[in-house]
C-alpha cells in the first residue's frame, strides 16, 4: 500500500507537538442509531503498519461500538496546538475484537494490549461504561495480565476515505482537501480556508 500524500503532514504535526502530550487526543464523532451525533476524545495509538489507518482502543461494551453497528462512518477532528493544525479525517470504523478472524488484525490487536500501561489496562476490568454507578469494590480489580487481552478490549481502526488539513498560520491560511477514488488514488486539491 501507498501512503497517503497527507501521512507526511500528520507525522509532522505529530513529532513537532510531540512534548505536548494532549496532541495524542483527537475527538472522534459518530452517529447514533437514531441519527444524532455523538463526539468523544480518544487516544490516537499509531498507525497499522505500512498503511493509512489509525489506530485507537474500545471497550466492546462501549456506545461507540453499537454505533458501529447501526453503520461504520466516523469523522476524528485532531488540533496541534503547537503548530496550529487542524486534521478532519472522515472514513469508516473497523472493530477488532477477541472474535475477529484475521490473524494479522489479531496480531496488532494484541501488540495494542501489550503496550498499553497498567493503568490503562485495568479500565478494561472495570464494571460497563455508561451504566449506573457501580460500588467502589467493582473498580478494585488486580491489572490483568500483560500479555492476555480481556475479551472487553478492542482495537478500532479508522481507515480514511477523506482527510481536510487546514494550517492556521499565515495570511490567508492553507486548507488541502484529499480524497481517495474508487481506484485507490489520492486526490489533491488545495482549497480556501
């Protein structure tokens, strides 16, 4: 696979916010099954090897995965503050759960869990988000183990289909659409900001 024509802009914006660590956020919206919109923030995890698809995680038991299920488009928006960058990358969600049958997304399901922190990885052993409010004991649970992801985690990948850059120094800004055809190409279009 080609990498898209903006990776390089986003590794920029990335690596020169990098002592920022808030630039790792990015809000994710996406629709509910009755059509309104819900937004979150997430943690931008990296990208799949040798591709254009970001990598973030999920509790399957989360709403964004039913969500999902009601239809799989998503737009993340991601600012740098540092270099006053807005990202809109709009594509399709997919679910990578303790059931999916590629072995490569099983792989990069678990490398995921494997570099996640203690911390980040008892969230997983936690009672369902969105629920009514659990005793405190249910929040209590020994870290799992490092190498064995909990059948609550899951590896959602974002594959852009459109992505909007927009740099918000200079007179006038710099806005670039990019789109990908049906054959795979991307397009390039510089556009008024």
């Amino acid at each position: 696979m080609t990498l898209a024509p903006w990776r390089p802009s986003l590794a920029r914006a990335l690596h020169r916010n990098r002592s920022r660590p808030y630039s790792r956020y990015l809000q994710l919206a996406t629709l509910r099954p009755d059509g309104r919109p819900a937004n979150r923030t997430v943690v931008f995890r990296g990208f799949m090897q040798d591709s254009n698809t970001l990598t973030l995680i999920t509790d399957v038991r989360s709403e964004k995965v039913s969500h999902l299920a009601h239809q799989p488009w998503a737009e993340a928006c991601w600012y740098f503050t540092e270099t006053r960058e807005q990202f809109r990358l709009t594509g399709t969600l997919q679910l990578i759960d303790a059931n999916s049958q590629k072995a490569a997304l099983q792989i990069a399901r678990q490398q995921t869990w494997e570099s996640l922190s203690d911390a980040a990885r008892i969230q997983f052993t936690w009672p369902a988000s969105g629920q009514p409010r659990a005793a405190q004991d249910a929040f209590e649970a020994p870290a799992p183990h490092p190498s064995l992801p909990l059948e609550s985690f899951c590896l959602l990948l974002l594959l852009p289909t459109e992505v909007d850059h927009l740099e918000l120094r200079g007179n006038p800004q710099t806005r670039t659409h990019h789109r990908i055809t049906d054959l795979e190409q991307w397009v390039v279009e510089p556009i008024n900001p």
